[in-house]
C-alpha cells in the first residue's frame, strides 16, 4: 500500500473560489519548502496553468469518465512518487459530472477513486447556520466519499466567521473547519469565457503569489492540511518506455497561443517512443529539424491571430510537411490555424493562416461547443484503425464553414450515446478536428501516432 499526504479541494457549486483558494494552498506549501504535486479534476487546461506557475511542477488532469479508474490511478500515482504533498483541484461542484444520476466525471469520482479526503470550499457570503445545513449535506450524499474538512470562502467579518464556526461545530462536529477566508477582491483573477484567462496570457507576479501565500497562512490551518493522508492501495504501474530503437521526434507546438494539452498525452507519446521538441508557431520562423511528426494542441490562436498570420516562414513550412505527408495531428486550436484564417467580427481582426483545410472560422459571441465526446475511427489514419474509440473533450466559440464534401470526415461523434454528427478532417496524413482527445482513454492512440510518424500508415 502506497502511503501519501494530500486532498481534494472542492465546493458545492462552481465560482464558490476553489481555484483561488487551491493556489494560496499551493503557494504557502511551496513557499515553506514542501514539494506539492497539482493536479486538476476533469478535462480543463486553465486552471493546471496556473498549477504550474505556482509550483513549478506540471499539473495532470485525472478524468474518471475520458480515461476510467485505471488509468486515473496509474497516472494519479505515476506524477505523485517522490512528492511531498498532492493537491487535487476539483471541477465544478463535488458531485456534478456528466450527468445527474451518475458520478462520472465529478470530483466525487477522482476522490473515491484516489482515496483523497476532500476540502469543501463554502461560499459563505449571506449564510451562517445555512452553511452548517449545505456542509451537513455534503458529508452524508455519497459514503465513497469522505469529507475531511472545509473553508468558508468570503467570509464579511470576524463575527461572521465566529458564527459559521459556532453552527459548524454545533451541527457538525466530526467535519473540521480548516479557516476562514475574508473577501478581497485583490485577490480575484480574471476570467474569459468559463474560466480564467491563461496563465500564458496573465502571468500571476510573485507579488501576487506571495499574497496568495500570505492569506492562506493567515486564515487556514495549514499544518491539519499538511498533515491530511490518503492510502492508495493500486500500485503505479512502471513505466513502458520503448527502448533500443531510434527514437522518433515529434514537433509539439507550445506557446501562447498554443498551450491546452494534456501532459499524459505527453507522457504516453514518450513511452511510446517520440523525442518531444517544443516550437513556438509565434515566435519560430521554422519548424524544428529533423523531425518525424507534428502535433498542434489547442489554446487561443484566435488572441495572437495578426502575430501568427505574420509568420509567413512558419506557415510556408507547415505546408512543406503536410505536402510531404508527414503526420499531423491537431485539435481545436491547432486545427484552426490549420484552416484559411479567422474572418472579421466583434473585437477581432481578421486574419489568413496556414490554409491546409479549405475553410475559414469565425468567432461568435456564445459558446458553440461544449461537452465530453466520445469518437469512433471511421477510417484508418495517424492516430488508430477504423473502429478504434477515443474520449475527449470539446470547448470552443468559433465555427468554421461547411467542410467540402470531398475532405475525409474520419470522426462519428456522440455523446452519452447519442450521435452528434461526423467530424475528423483528413487531408493527406494531416488529421484536425475541435475535439482534444485524451490518450488515456485509450492507450494505442499514443503508439499508433508514434508508430505513423516512423513511415507509412
């Protein structure tokens, strides 16, 4: 059995404060010397951005839905060895998930599947015996999960947090109570869309991270947080590393615009056997040399479209490569730079991109998409045969036009057993779609990219 420190920090509902209260935890551990290793409930990429700027180490996703209970573990595992403390971030409210009658997908999920206790963020602003109720009702909806303490979160008054105290431990008393946290709004990081902007895009100054720090010491218990364990009783499985064979170097763009990926889907492509050389699509007038394969992950092209399209060398080589037919994969973002460019439209320039696929994008004042999706291989190409099924993710606000005919749709689409369509573009051995897939939902993905990128499908 497998010994560790650390928890999930979760709340009853969205925009109750979690993320800014999992990097005050985040930064005050670092900063007394501890070793804390994020990782992010659920399929965002923002939120592990900033995991990163705090502690200095990448944040893992773990997705009970994508990937299922192994895979959550092994990776949960895998990133924890040698780390002093695990902090588990949640996703939404603690038992929301894909759908009302399950948990899968929820926070709830990655706690009974991690054996972590769970921190329940309360927004606290009107309530005071409320709070007790709403806690009360948290500790006893689901046994699998053990609800080891919480924090009242924009609390308006010493009064005030003397009283949600005093219902606390008057109606709860086996739930802690680790701190009381008052607003401040100078702590609030801004948002776009439904979540925060990038971490890329909105560097925290350690100006900024030492308050963070500064409020957590002040107001929490740390050391009870610290000292919060777990057992996980799956071993992590060891790594399969492909040895004894050249290894095959797969260009990953990563920058700015460029920075929603899944670090698994990383970690698997390098068991698989690629050598990972990161560019920057704004900043490179060229793609790295000697290279095998491509993979374009998402972000905000759309925010740096006017520096991208003036980078008409890193287009010109892209081209080159798809030309040559080496394999590409991209999605959402990466697949948009992929198209002609982005139209003109509220507070966005228009702008022309590498133009593989015959179509242009717009961005729209709503949400187009949003959800997990489960895909089917229609056909055979870079990334597995026809048949093979992958899980993944969509959340985007632009569309693109309609798609002619004769390019590839590769993707049958659904979700929760419901058809959505067909999606999956194919051009050559270059394959885009808007949905970021998770290579742990199905692990011949990552070894079948790496197996196209040595020669021919």
């Amino acid at each position: 059995m497998n010994k560790a420190n650390g928890f999930l920090i979760s709340a009853p509902q969205s925009g109750s404060g979690k993320t800014t209260v999992s990097l005050a935890i985040m930064a005050a551990l670092v900063r007394r010397g501890l070793d804390v290793s994020p990782f992010k409930c659920g399929p965002d990429f923002i939120d592990p951005s900033y995991h990163r700027l705090v502690t200095g180490r990448p944040s893992v996703n773990l997705d009970g839905w994508m990937c299922g209970e192994a895979f959550v573990s092994e990776t949960f595992l895998t990133n924890l060895v040698g780390q002093t403390i695990a902090v588990i971030e949640g996703v939404m409210g603690l038992f929301d998930g894909i759908g009302a009658s399950s948990r899968e997908g929820s926070s709830a999920q990655i706690a009974a599947m991690t054996g972590a206790p769970v921190i329940l963020v309360v927004n606290a602003r009107g309530m005071a015996a409320s709070a007790a109720a709403l806690v009360k009702g948290f500790a006893g909806f689901d046994p699998r999960v053990r609800l080891a303490g919480v924090i009242f979160n924009n609390v308006g008054s010493e009064n005030h947090s003397a009283l949600l105290k005093e219902a606390l431990a008057c109606h709860c008393p086996e739930i802690f109570c680790f701190g009381c946290i008052p607003r401040d709004e100078s702590l609030v990081i801004p948002s776009r869309h439904l979540g925060l902007i990038t971490a890329e895009d909105n560097p925290l100054s350690a100006d900024f991270i030492g308050r963070l720090a500064d409020s957590a010491e002040r107001f929490l218990d740390l050391d009870r947080l610290a000292g919060l364990g777990f057992d996980s009783t799956q071993p992590a499985d060891s790594i399969r590393l492909v040895s004894g064979v050249e290894p095959v170097r797969i260009a990953v763009a990563r920058d700015s615009a460029f920075c929603f990926m899944y670090e698994d889907n990383m970690r698997l492509l390098r068991e698989a056997g690629a050598e990972l050389v990161f560019f920057s699509p704004l900043n490179d007038t060229t793609l790295p040399t000697d290279i095998h394969g491509i993979y374009l992950p998402g972000g905000y092209p759309e925010l740096h479209a006017v520096e991208l399209a003036k980078n008409v060398s890193m287009k010109e080589s892209l081209r080159a490569a798809v030309a040559k037919d080496m394999p590409v994969y991209a999605e959402c973002g990466g697949f948009v730079y992929l198209t002609e460019g982005i139209d003109a439209s509220d507070n966005q320039l228009p702008a022309d991109f590498v133009g593989i696929f015959p179509v242009r994008c717009r961005m729209l004042p709503r949400r187009k998409s949003l959800g997990y999706r489960q895909v089917e291989l229609t056909e055979d190409v870079s990334i597995g045969t026809a048949g093979t099924v992958v899980r993944g993710h969509e959340f985007h606000y632009s569309e693109i036009g309609k798609m002619p005919e004769e390019i590839k749709h590769c993707y049958r689409v659904s979700r929760k057993g419901v058809m959505l369509g067909v999606e999956g573009f194919r051009i050559q051995n270059c394959l885009a779609s808007y949905i970021h897939l998770h290579f742990g939902s199905n692990r011949e993905i990552a070894g079948t990219f790496v197996a196209a990128c040595k020669g021919p499908i």
